[in-house]
C-alpha cells in the first residue's frame, strides 16, 4: 500500500517510558530511550506519501441493536423487570468490579480482559458504551500488547475503520491513528496561539459518516515530578464532556429551536495545518466538509445529543455571521466549555483503555505536561458509522 515513505523517528526523549516486559502493570524506568530500547518503537508516527480517494458512503449497522433486540426479547419474555437496565452479561462476574464515574457520564471496570470478549459481549459492550457515553478499563495489558492487527480486528467489529488524512500511524497500518508529542517535537493537531490547551471535539466529525464507539490507550504518558513522586503519573489526562446531558440543560423552547438547524463542519483547517508544515506535513485524502443536524439522535437509545466542537464546527446553515458564529455556536461552545457537571476527567494509569461514543460526547486532551519534556503516545482506533441522523423528523441535510 505504501509507495515513498517518510517515517518518523522520534527524538530520544529522556522522558521514562513504560516497562512493559514486567508483570507489574505500572512498573516504570527513568532510563533514557538512548540506553533502554522503546517498548514501543513499533507503533511510532510514520507517514507515508500514499494519497487516498474520498471516502465512500456505506451502510453501518451498530453492534449495539443486536444487544438491544436480546434485552428487549428477555423483557417480553420475563426474564428482565420492564423499564430495568440490565448489567451486561460479562461484567456479571465477581471479579468485577465497576464504578460510575459521574452521574452523567461514565462507568469504570476492572477485572475484564477486553481480549477475551466474544461477539455476544462485544454487542453488549457497544449497547454500553452508547447508554453511558464512556466506558474505562483498567489493567488491559494482553490487549494493548496484542499487535496492531489484533487492534483493526477489535475496530472492524464496530464499523468501516476510519484511516485519518493527516496524522501518523504505525508503518503499514494506517487505520491506527496515533497522537504523539515529546520533549522535541509534537504530531498532534495542535494550536499554540490560545491561553488553554483544551480543544474540545467529536472526532473527524467533518466526514460524511462520523465515528461511533472509539477506542484509546495511552502507550506512554507523562509522569509526576519531584521526591517521592517518581512512581506516579501525572499530566496528560482527557476530559470528556456528555452532549445528552448539555442539551437536557437547555430551555426545552432552545432546544425545538436548535432541532431545525445544521451546522458545517469542515477538516480544511486541519489540513492547512499539515500542508504548512506542520504534524507531518502530509494529506492523503483532499479535505471535505459535511452538513450535519445540530441535534442529532442515537440510532440504538434515541439519545439526542449536541454535535457541534469548536475544533470542526464552522458556521450554521443560513444564518447570517453574526447569528451563527457570534452568537448561537458561541453560546454552545461556552455551554460545552464551562458545564463541569456534564464532564469527566480520565487520569490515565498503564494499561487503561478508553472506550466512548462519538455521538453523544466530545472531549479534549489536556497538554499540561510540556515543561516536563516527556513523551506521551496513544493509538486510536475509530470505525465509522452513520451518517448524523437528525433529531428533527424531515430535516433535511442536503
């Protein structure tokens, strides 16, 4: 697939890395890379020259109406009390171990090997994902040390992989977005021209057919600093915001008002940025934009949610500047920014994986941690799914 290729060789980082070859999970060493080999060297940015044509409509069916449909049969059935919501199967066992995040958004699970789960709990786990918004497993060391073809195949599961026009990936596996930065250098989509690093977003959400149920590990992260602080991580953390919840907090007159708009959202700023050099300086696929419902309904719960980010939202169809960018889309952002009851914050550990839904959340990374010159590495894997079904009956997108 690769034709003439760049890879990037990330500059030794005297940043501690993870001690993967340990049965202890959060084992680390202050050892420089120069001495001590990358775990990871094998999934470093690499950017390859391969241009790719647009991207081509499909029919996604979610994983999460198969769940759906069994827990609607066992309540017709009786095995399930009517109006209940029943703890997936998998997470039955006593070894388990869940937490809810915030009342919002979020659930935590230990004692799941994400691995070992067989289709049925995949279904249960999309059902999942898509009621609660974001779903943490800790201790998940078999699954991200599996490969990056273990990786395609778990994504595959849950929609058409997404292959990003700009960011790094693993050589020879472009559905495996990756975001990087270390003590030289950064590929991430990053501004340097604001007082706050957050950028809050739904990924890609300039395509066609945004993503659904995403999935995100850190590989290497920061950690804290200062005597007695070694063993610890610190920086680096992702915040997670509920769209549901920060459109139930709007006046329910707003909110009929915001059911009949669409937005644009556009990936050309995104792409600018590479071709001036920065990230890696490559686009492989041309930029596009797409009309999306600002309110948009979950095809498996019904969920309504917002879906307007600052990072891609550009401007609301037949408003007048003043109306759309300075005034309502101002307004939302703000609405996203300073709701902390609508928001979770992950402080990552080794091993933790990170699933949400696309749909129903945005968040951001938080990039605290650059006066520490440490590396922080994570792979994203992020199938596709449909196309934002307006919340408004006869809304139409073209």
């Amino acid at each position: 697939m690769s034709t003439t290729a760049t890879v990037t060789e990330a500059a030794p980082a005297p940043s501690p890395v993870l001690k993967l070859n340990s049965s202890a999970a959060n084992e680390q060493t202050s050892s420089s890379p120069a001495t001590q080999p990358y775990r990871y060297s094998h999934l470093l940015p690499h950017f390859s020259q391969d241009h790719y044509p647009p991207l081509e409509p499909f029919e996604h069916v979610d994983p999460g109406h198969r769940a759906l449909a069994r827990e609607r049969e066992a309540i017709a059935n009786g095995t399930i009390a009517e109006g209940s919501t029943p703890l997936p199967s998998f997470l039955r066992s006593p070894n388990v171990t869940l937490s809810e995040i915030t009342p919002n958004l979020g659930v935590e699970v230990s004692g799941v090997s994400l691995s070992q789960l067989d289709d049925a709990a995949r279904d249960d786990l999309a059902l999942l994902v898509a009621r609660r918004g974001l779903v943490i497993f800790r201790n998940q060391q078999e699954f991200i040390d599996s490969s990056p073809e273990a990786y395609k195949e778990w994504g595959r599961y849950f929609g058409r992989l997404h292959i990003h026009p700009t960011s790094g990936h693993p050589e020879g596996h472009p559905e495996i977005h990756l975001v990087y930065r270390d003590e030289n250098t950064t590929f991430n989509f990053e501004r340097e021209d604001s007082i706050s690093t957050l950028s809050w977003h739904s990924d890609v959400s300039y395509e066609l057919q945004p993503p659904g149920l995403t999935t995100f590990f850190l590989i290497a992260q920061p950690h804290a600093r200062g005597e007695g602080l070694e063993e610890s991580f610190s920086g680096g953390d992702t915040l997670f915001t509920s769209q549901v919840a920060a459109l139930k907090r709007l006046s329910p007159e707003f909110v009929e008002f915001l059911r009949g708009l669409k937005a644009v959202h556009s990936g050309f700023e995104q792409a600018a940025y590479s071709r001036a050099g920065n990230r890696g300086g490559i686009v492989r696929r041309d930029p596009v934009e797409h009309i999306h419902p600002l309110i948009r309904r979950h095809p498996v719960t019904g969920d309504e949610a917002l879906y307007v980010n600052r990072q891609f939202t550009r401007r609301i169809v037949n408003l007048k500047r003043e109306e759309s960018a300075e005034a309502i889309l101002r307004l939302l952002y703000d609405h996203i920014d300073k709701s902390g009851d609508h928001q979770a914050r992950l402080k990552w550990s080794p091993y933790t994986v990170a699933l949400w839904d696309n749909r129903v959340t945005a968040h951001s990374a938080i990039v605290d941690f650059k006066d520490g010159k440490q590396r922080r590495h994570g792979c994203r894997i992020t199938p596709q799914a449909e196309r934002p079904i307006p919340a408004k009956e006869g809304l139409k997108l073209d």
